[in-house]
C-alpha cells in the first residue's frame, strides 16, 4: 500500500512520517494491495492539529478525521477507526457475495417438480350445481363450463369456509 502524508500548514517531521507509515502499515497493511493508497493529511487549524485519513476503494471510501492536542494522539485514534470501518466493509462484502452465490442454489430447490396429472370431464353446469358438486366429491376445487356465460370456471373452497368462483378468459 502505498501512504501518501501531506502536511498543510503544517511540518510532518520525518519521526512522525514514520510513526505514520509504521502505525497504517501494521493494521492496515495486511487488507490493501500495493495499488490502494493511504492518504493522510495533517494540518493545524485554531491551535489544534486535525489528521485526516482517507482510503479510496474504487466503489467506496474509508475516511475518519480526528482533532486533538497532537498528530501522534490523533494517528492513535484514526487508524483504528479506519480499521473498524475496513472490517465492517470486508463482511458486508463477503455475506453479499455469499447470499449472490447461494441465491441461484435456493431458487433451484424451490422449483417443485411434476408428480402427477389429472383428466376431468368437464360439464356444462349454472353455479349453484358446481357448488353442490364440489360437496359431493369433497375435492378443494372443481372444474365447470358456466352456463351463463360459456366461461371456463372454477369452484373453490376459501380458507373461511366458503366458495369462490375463478373464471378463466381465453
């Protein structure tokens, strides 16, 4: 990983420079590849000293920010907050790769599969004969040609004890 320390108004001595790159490398280091890059800017505002430490992901930015008394107190406390925000990242990324692999397995065992096929004769029957028809063969369904209206019908039992009535358009 490559550790850019910009200082703005401000003079990062070479022993801070160190205590930087020695601090980020050993918490950091081991989660980026030579192609990421640390940046961290030190700078001094209203008497205070402000680090900022800021990782570009591509898709998203690790950032925290810290103002205290001096950049060796500051270091202390952004970089562990960076790794927090790196270890958060790295498991939200890993349980979505993990439920995008075991989608297309759960949505294969949900297909159930074909295990029989029924014939009916169908008859020309006005609404009330279907219903009558349904409690004699006490089936959940049965299938009717409405004299009415030539429809393609079903009978049904609702879970409240009642019938209704599907009517297929063709």
């Amino acid at each position: 990983m490559r550790i850019e320390i910009i200082g703005r108004k401000y003079d990062v001595s070479d022993k801070l420079h160190e205590v930087i790159t020695k601090k980020i490398e050993k918490h950091l280091g081991h989660y980026f590849t030579d192609d990421n890059t640390a940046r961290v800017v030190c700078k001094e505002e209203h008497g205070k000293c402000k680090m900022e430490l800021t990782i570009n992901l591509g898709d998203s930015i690790l950032r925290a920010e810290n103002t205290g008394d001096t950049m060796y107190d500051n270091i202390d406390i952004v970089v562990p907050k960076v790794e927090r925000q790196m270890r958060k990242y790295r498991t939200k990324l890993s349980k979505h790769l993990r439920e995008k692999i075991d989608a297309p397995q759960e949505a294969e065992e949900k297909i159930p599969a074909l295990v029989r096929t029924k014939r009916y004769n169908i008859q020309k029957l006005d609404i009330e004969d279907a219903i009558f028809q349904l409690d004699v063969i006490d089936s959940n369904f049965f299938i009717f040609i409405n004299k009415e209206n030539d429809m393609v019908s079903v009978a049904y039992k609702r879970d409240d004890g009642d019938v209704g009535i599907i009517e297929a358009i063709i």
